[in-house]
C-alpha cells in the first residue's frame, strides 16, 4: 500500500470531507485558509499532488466537467483499515500486535470490537 506525504494527507483530508469532489483550485483555497494564513501553494503543485494521488488510486479525476474535479476513490475509513491491514501483515507475530493493540484501547473500544466480532 502506498502511503500519504504529509501535502498528499492535507489534500486527502479535504477529499474525504468533500460531498462533491473538489477542483485543484478548491483545494488550493481550502489549504490556504479562509483568512490566507495557511499554505500557500502553486496550482502547479496542487496539480502535481493530485496526479500523483490519482496514480497511487487514491482519488479519482472526473474529466467531464472543466476544470476537473477530484474526489477520494474509497472513504477515510477504508483507507484506516488498509493502513492497519497492513502493519498486520508486516508483523511477524501477528498476535502479539493484536494483543497490544487491544490492551491500548477504551473499555467503550473494546465493547465495540466484541459486538463486530459476534456479529461474524
């Protein structure tokens, strides 16, 4: 799995709480803020991160509209559990991952993976 740069997860996060896909202007404005004090970056760049994004199939161009939108090609959530997936399959005891992982999480947590787990 391919994994985010800090510029390609600021971008990811604005995809993902975006209804309709946004524009490489959109995003441009949205990282800059509302009142211009966040980051300024070029539409070149913006473009460049989005490119690379698409090609990592993290986002989806939709080339019918001008100038093209963007949106994410899978939820937040997704692409949590792949990131976790992951980590899980470069473990060499897998178990004792899980086990740490499990003794870290809230009672309320631990409550919700019982109910998913009966629920298989």
């Amino acid at each position: 799995m391919n994994s985010l740069g800090e510029l390609e997860r600021s971008v990811m996060d604005l995809l993902w709480a975006s209804a309709e896909g946004l524009s490489a202007y959109d995003v441009q404005a949205e990282l800059a803020g509302p009142d211009g004090t966040g980051r300024e970056l070029a539409a070149t760049t913006i473009l460049t991160v989005l490119s690379r994004l698409e090609k990592k199939n993290f986002v989806v161009r939709e080339r019918d509209l001008r100038p093209h939108r963007y949106r994410a090609a899978s939820g937040r959530e997704s692409h949590m559990a792949d990131l976790m997936h992951e980590v899980l399959g470069g473990a060499n005891d897998r178990t004792a991952v899980l086990e740490r992982f499990v003794g870290q999480v809230s009672n309320e947590e631990a409550e919700t993976l019982r109910r998913i787990l009966a629920g298989r």
